[in-house]
C-alpha cells in the first residue's frame, strides 16, 4: 500500500512511514496543496494510492464512490506529528488486511 497523505498532516509522515508505505508522498510535493477535493480524489484513484486524511470529507467520499482509492480516516482531534505516526504504525497490520480487502473502501483509525 502506498499513502498520499492530506494535506492536513505532517509532510514528515511519508519519511516516518517509508519503511512500511514506500512510494507514499504528501499532496503538497505533488502540487496539491490546497486543491478539491475532487482533484485529489481523482489523482489518488489514477496513480494507486490510499488516502490518509483527518478530512471527514473523504469519509463521505469515499462512502458515496467506494474504492479506489481507500481512504484512512484519522479521528484523532488535534495530536502530535509523532501521535499520527504512533496510530498508524500500531495498527498497520489492520491497514494491510484494509488493503487487501476488496469490500471495504473506508479505514476510520481513532
């Protein structure tokens, strides 16, 4: 699994997470920043990512369109950078079962 990661969380999170999400990056070092969520939406689904977000908007998305891409939605309120990357490398057993499940087009992590 590869993350494109919102633009609402850290850029480092792709250089934390690249031993377990290589080829991941963060929407704005693909020229996302601050792009619709349409767009991104889009750019996700033609280039193979899942999408790490505290957006509810993907939520809904992802809810009305299904997969791909896959959305992982961080209900975390507000938390360090190192508390992000402390949820998702404790439950990425729980992502990889996510990627590989064809039924499931929504990840919420808390």
């Amino acid at each position: 699994m590869k993350l494109l990661v919102d633009e609402n969380l850290p850029p480092r999170l792709v250089h934390d997470l690249a031993d377990l999400f290589p080829d991941s990056v963060h929407v704005n070092s693909v020229g996302f920043g601050r792009t619709p969520d349409a767009l991104i939406w889009e750019y996700a689904q033609a280039h193979g990512f899942a999408f790490l977000t505290k957006d509810k908007d993907f939520a809904s998305l992802s809810l009305a369109r299904g997969a791909p891409p896959k959305v992982i939605l961080l209900q975390t309120g507000n938390c360090s950078a190192d508390e992000v990357l402390s949820i998702v490398r404790s439950n990425a057993i729980r992502l990889a079962d996510f990627d590989g499940d064809g039924q499931r087009a929504l990840l919420i992590l808390r």
